[in-house]
C-alpha cells in the first residue's frame, strides 16, 4: 500500500510539471540559435555584473524636520588673516540678547599677508573646487559619503620666515557661544564691555591711515567640525585700499545631522551673502569700518544618511534581468525563424517557376 502511494503522489507530481522535457532525439540545433543563445548569455553577464555594481553603491537621503535642541552651544570656527598687526584688531560676538561674548579662546598670531607660490595655488585649487560645488550638486554627494575622521582637506599653511616684520594678523581657533541669532564681527581696537553694551578700545585713537581691512578667509565653519567638506567661505579674499571699508557677511545656518557608513556626527551647513561698502559719514554712509560676520540660525534641521539598496531588491532585479532577457530572445529567435522560413520558401517557389 505504502509503494501504491509514493507511484501516486509521483505521478501526480509529475503531471503538475509546468515545465515538460522535450526528448534530445526530437531536438534540432542551427547556427542561428547558437548565435542568439551566445548572444543571451553575454547580455546576461553584462547586465548582471552592472546590477551588482548599482546594488554596491549607496545614495545621500535628504529628510527635514524641527530643531529642537535650544540648549547647546554653538560652535564656531575660524581662521582668518587680516592685513593689520594684531594689537590694532580685535574680535568680539554680540548676540540677538545683546550678550558680548569676549572671544579669548581665539590666538592672535603675526604673519605676512602675502601668500608664497605653494600656498597661492593651494588657495586657487580650493576656490576652483568651490566653483564646481556651485554647479554640480552631486558632488556634495561625494563628499558626504567619502568622509573620513583622518580627512582634512583645510591645512593651514602658513609663511614661518619672519624675517621682515609682519604685515597681518591670522586669528583663528573655536569659540562657543549661544545658539541664537548674532554678529561676529572683526574690527579696529580690543572690545570692552559697557552697561549699555559695548565698544572697541582704539576707534577714538587711530583715524583711517591705521586701517587696512583686507582679508582671507581660510576656514569659516559651525559646529562640529566635518572632515573633508568645503564650506562656502573658506578660500575667500577680499582686498580693499581705503581704510574705512566695512565687509558684511550675511549667513543662515541650518543644522545638519550627518549619518554615513564611515562615521556620525552632527554639523552645520550655511549659505552666505556678501555686501561690502565704503563708510562715508559725510555722504550719510554711516557705520564702522571692519569684518562683519551676521549669522542666523534656520529652525529646520536636515538630517542626511546614507542610504542602500536591500538585498532583496537586487535579487528581484536580478530575477527581471535573466527572465526578460530570456522571453525577449525566445520572441526574437521565433521571430528570426520565421522570417528565414518565408525568404527560404519564396526563394524555393521562385526556383520551381523557373524550372
């Protein structure tokens, strides 16, 4: 009884056979199903081994939500060289509270303001890259996803000879102040706190002969510092022959939470405006003179991850590609065939009418 079974469920299986063998002595070879089979099966490797490579690469995501991180503190970074000796510049932040914030973290160190032909054509290459920065967005892409801890792509390469006196002052390091909305701003005097607010020692003093705001900016950043990226100000230079030029900085920033395979962190982006103006109280162009850094910050926070594609995915992918592949080429080859047989049987017509 148990073998009458086991026929019986064989046999049953057999007739579901969706796929019925044909006998080998009933099969026909020829040159042209060669040529397509050939033909099929290189399209298959080709296009499989491109599948694989798209399923190996990843893509940025881009999503948006409120910041509601109103406790912490705001990082910034800078380094920044001004063509004036550093007891005559100072550098202080007043907020949107009118809190000074007294920058003592900074370093006051003298250098020559001109560059040396390694450093300028550093300083080109950074600004050729902001460029493209500028008109191709995928390239942030890349440098998202190639971020390294170890990566720096800011050196700050400095001219050590001092032997003539020096002409500037480079004033750099990380400061942290309240994350509200304020003025970093770079200008003639050391800053002195007052009741009503504040006020730079040495504006009374030094007329505009003492006054040479010219700068280059080599690294303006927020917050945790990103190995590797580019931010829209670094490489900047601006330079002025009067004395009275104010330079004005309009930046948003909007704070970024970046999570990729190689690392997680949380930065800041921004997007700035510049405006400069000659100071001409006479011609009822009022203001001071100096380096004026206004910032925002941009309620949204834009958290960017690295996205890839499922295993799954790539499998069903895959399963399309040899599937398709293979229905196209039968429908071809039955194609093919057929108009052979036509040509064959009109040819052989036109040769018995002949005879």
């Amino acid at each position: 009884m148990k073998r009458l079974n086991r026929k019986s469920a064989l046999s049953l299986v057999k007739e579901l056979d969706a796929f019925p063998k044909v006998p080998e002595t009933y099969v026909e070879t020829s040159a042209l199903g060669g040529a397509v089979s050939l033909t099929v099966f290189m399209s298959m490797a080709i296009l499989s081994i491109l599948e694989f490579f798209v399923y190996q690469d990843t893509w940025m995501k881009y999503e948006y939500e409120v910041d509601k991180d109103f406790n912490s503190k705001l990082r910034i970074n800078i380094d920044i060289t001004i063509a004036m000796q550093c007891q005559m510049v100072g550098a202080d932040v007043l907020d949107r509270a009118n809190t000074m914030v007294s920058l003592k973290e900074l370093i006051y160190e003298p250098v020559h303001y001109e560059l040396n032909p390694q450093q300028r054509l550093w300083q080109k290459t950074l600004q050729q890259f902001q460029g493209q920065l500028t008109r191709e967005r995928s390239l942030k892409d890349v440098l998202f996803k190639n971020i390294k801890k170890e990566l720096n792509l800011t050196p700050r390469m400095r001219n050590d000879s001092l032997s003539r006196p020096p002409s500037a002052c480079r004033i750099y390091g990380n400061v942290y102040v309240n994350k509200v909305e304020g003025n970093l701003h770079f200008t003639l005097g050391k800053a002195l706190q007052l009741p009503d607010g504040h006020t730079h020692f040495g504006l009374l003093f030094l007329n505009n002969d003492f006054q040479n705001f010219s700068h280059r900016i080599d690294h303006l950043s927020f917050g945790e510092v990103v190995p590797g990226r580019i931010n829209p100000l670094d490489a900047t230079e601006k330079n002025t022959f009067k004395g009275n030029q104010q330079f004005q900085y309009f930046i948003t920033i909007v704070p970024t939470r970046l999570q990729t395979s190689k690392l997680s962190l949380d930065a800041h982006q921004y997007s700035v405006t510049e405006q400069e103006r000659v100071i001409n109280h006479t011609a009822s162009e009022h203001g001071a003179s100096g380096i004026f850094v206004k910032y925002k910050l941009n309620p949204l926070m834009v958290r960017v991850s690295e996205e890839h594609m499922p295993l799954g995915n790539f499998l069903v992918r895959l399963c399309g590609i040899i599937g398709g592949i293979f229905s196209t080429s039968d429908l071809l080859h039955r194609l093919v065939g057929f108009c052979v047989d036509i040509v064959y049987c009109r040819f052989k017509l036109s040769s018995s009418n002949q005879n």
